[in-house]
C-alpha cells in the first residue's frame, strides 16, 4: 500500500528534515507522493525546499515523487496523512510576540506568556479551516499538528473541529530523553520516561533505563552533572539542587521561564537591548539555510538545521507516522485526549503523555493522580489553555483579557489591558474574529 503525505507549510526550514525522515523509514512507510503546500506569500521558500528535496529523494533511489502546491483542498484529495507546520503571520508576527511583552517588562517567547497567546490567537482559526477541509476531503487521514503552541492547538482541534482524528506532536519530550541518554551514556531507544502534564508545563515522573526505575540517580545527575536537555532556542540556566530534590520531578527546558521567571526575563532583558528578539536572530538563521538550501550540489539535510531550534520534531512526527501504519504498538509521547490517564484532569482535556501508537490512534497509559507539589500550577495551566481557545473562537475583548491575566507568566491586571492593546493592534491583519466593521469586539 503506497501513501500520500501532505505537509501544510511546506516551505518551512523544518522540511528537510521530515523528507529525511520518510526517506530512512521507506522499507517501513512506503510513501509515493509527498505534496509542500503553502501560501503565496511563501513561494519562494517553498520552490527552494520542493527542489531540495527533489535531490534527497533522487539521492536515495526510492520512488517518493514530491510536488508543490498553493491549492490546499486539491492537495488533500487521498491523503492518508497531513503534517501542519504552520506560523501565522510568519517571523515578523513572531518578533512582535517577543518585543512587545519584553518591552513592559514580562516574559517574550513565542509559545508562552502573552506571546504564546497571540500565537495561539492567530493559529487556532487556521489549522481548524484545515482540519474541517481534511475532514471533508480526506477523513481518513491523520492529523498530525506540530504547529506551536502544540498542545494548546490539539486541544482546540479535538473539541472544536469536525476532524477527530489528530494527534499534536513536540520535540521537548524527545530532547529530555536524549539528555538522560547522556547523563547515563546510552542509547536514547534504552530511555523512557514517565511523562505527565501539557505541551511545554510536561514533567518526567519516573525515568527507566533498559526497563529498571533510575529516577532518583537522574534527579541527583541532573543537578551534579548540570545537563540542560534543552532545544537551540531555549538556553537552560540548569536547576538547583534545592528545586530538584524537593520537587523529585524532572522540570522541561521550558519550566525555567515559570520557576526562574526573574532571572531569566533579567537575561532576555538584557538580550533583547543588545541583539533584539529571539525572531530577529531566527531570520538570519534561516537566511543562511536557505542560502545553503539552494546550493544544487546539496543532496541531504544540513547539520546547521539544529540551530533553528526545533530539531527533533520531524523525527517525532515520523515516529508517529510509522506506528500509526503498521500498527507497531509502541509507546510514544503525544499530545492527545486524557482518557483518565491523569485521574486529576477532564478525560477530554488534551495531555501529553505516553500512549501506545496503534492503527486506531492513540491510547494512553495511565500515570495516576498529579503530583502534589504540582497539582496546583498544572491545573491552573489547563484552565488557562481553555480560556486561550475560548478567547481565539470568540474574538471577544474580555474572553482575551482573562486568558492574559491568568497566565503566570502574565499576572498583572494593568499590564494585561496595556500588552493585550497594543498585540491586539500589532497582529490585527492576522486576528478577524476580534475585528468587525474595524472595530475591536468588547
């Protein structure tokens, strides 16, 4: 049975990366076509990566013909899977989502605080266009969104499209397991690790290697041997002993924006005055990719694609992929529907989690009651990603507020009103459910 993949935002740095990944896994996944689609605005982009990956499937002698398109609905006919790898509004969007908090003194990073709102703002009506076009065009295939915020969007497309069949993906999850891989010298397929909570609030509960409980050696590592686990855009400032030994929980990279917010806002601070936002050092990343993308005697993904920050998330979604069509049952982190797999959270809340991958989806295993010393801020966390999505389908003023106000990383009712202002008019091409007759909703 050979398969068709349609990867919506085909022309996104990211795309070699997938391309290599159904390339090493074609014995397994017999792809045939593979369609980039995109946005005008991204054609170019998209005509250096389609020919990019012309010459990694040429290289590689199987027969996976890969085209380009800007018809989405056409592109969807008899697609078995979709990857969406979208940004709304694109790095311009993102560098506002960054400049704006920084510059009232809160937390900007472009999947947390008031710049993973707006994100999720602008994203959340798009990917559910899409998912209703899957649902219509080619109900039987998988969705498979890494698009960030990852968990916050599955959760909107789970409860609010008409396509159910879709699985949120991250790379934080795999980035932890290749840091206790170093930690104890191993292959990263001799890791697993217990998860529980939401895409990036996610803890690791237990750690086993080659089957056998190692937890409390990997807390006592992670602070001894200071090993960060963390993606290119995330610089780890590492964890005290004091937090790890309390907490006895495995923190992600992006815990560090909730437990040492003065610190690392001090540093972003200062950053972000000397060479600006995270998205603006983003774009000359990704010149230089491209520049190198372009390069006709290139036949493979380059090494400096690690620096663009999301290394791993084709690989996870690859995963994903190949055990959903061969039913292969083995376990993987996703970002899926509870299912009682925390006793403390709705069963339709969306988690990420370990689950087993079978042809029929995903099924969750079950990790028991939240921890504790965390069962407050991980609760917290949900509520605040329903009001986000509430917020993007309403476009009501106040819907927005509260799901400012109630994040931690936000917190204060005036500087909620002043950043929610001042994002609302910076992305408001990109935000029609808050605007009618040009008039903000209220």
């Amino acid at each position: 049975m050979s398969l068709k993949v349609v990867i919506i935002g085909g022309g996104s740095s990211y795309t070699p990366e997938i391309i290599e990944g159904f390339i090493d896994r074609y014995e397994r996944v017999p792809v045939s076509e593979i369609v980039l689609v995109d946005i005008d605005a991204g054609a170019r982009k998209l005509a250096i990566v389609e020919a990019l990956s012309k010459r990694m499937i040429e290289k590689s002698g199987y027969p996976i013909h890969v085209r380009s398109s800007f018809n989405r609905q056409h592109a969807l006919e008899n697609a078995d899977f979709v990857t969406t790898q979208i940004r709304v509004g694109g790095l311009e969007a993102r560098e506002k989502d960054e400049r704006i908090p920084l510059e009232h003194g809160l937390v900007g990073q472009e999947t947390n605080g008031a710049g993973g709102v707006f994100k999720a703002f602008r994203t959340i009506p798009v990917l559910l266009e899409i998912a209703n076009d899957i649902h219509k065009i080619c109900p039987q295939a998988w969705m498979i969104n890494f698009t960030n915020p990852a968990g916050i969007v599955t959760e909107a497309l789970l409860h609010h499209s008409l396509h159910k069949k879709v699985i949120g993906v991250c790379n934080i999850p795999f980035n932890m397991k290749t840091g206790i891989a170093e930690m104890f010298s191993c292959p990263v397929e001799q890791v697993e690790i217990e998860f529980i909570g939401m895409n990036h609030f996610v803890f690791g509960k237990r750690v086993f290697i080659r089957g056998e409980d190692r937890t409390n050696e990997a807390l006592a590592k992670l602070t001894a041997d200071n090993v960060h686990y963390s993606p290119a855009n995330i610089v780890s400032l590492g964890w005290s002993k004091a937090f790890v030994t309390a907490i006895q929980l495995l923190p992600n990279p992006y815990h560090m924006y909730y437990f040492q917010k003065e610190e690392v806002l001090k540093r972003d601070l200062a950053a972000f005055r000397e060479h600006g936002t995270r998205a603006q050092i983003v774009k000359q990343v990704e010149k230089s990719l491209f520049h190198t993308y372009e390069n006709p005697a290139l036949s493979e993904k380059p090494k400096e694609l690690e620096q663009r920050g999301g290394a791993y998330y084709s690989e996870a979604a690859c995963n994903l992929v190949e055990s959903l069509h061969t039913n292969k049952q083995d376990i993987q982190t996703v970002n899926t529907r509870n299912n009682g797999s925390i006793r403390d959270l709705p069963d339709d809340a969306v988690v990420e989690i370990n689950a087993v991958i079978t042809k029929e989806g995903p099924r969750p295993l079950a990790v028991g009651n939240i921890p504790l010393q965390v069962k407050g801020i991980i609760s917290q966390m949900k509520a605040f990603e329903q009001l986000v999505v509430k917020a993007a389908l309403s476009g009501d003023y106040d819907d927005a507020y509260n799901a400012l106000v109630m994040n931690p990383l936000v917190a204060d009712e005036k500087k909620a009103t002043a950043i929610l202002d001042k994002l609302l008019e910076a992305h408001k091409d990109h935000l029609p459910q808050f605007y009618r007759k040009g008039v903000v909703s209220q």
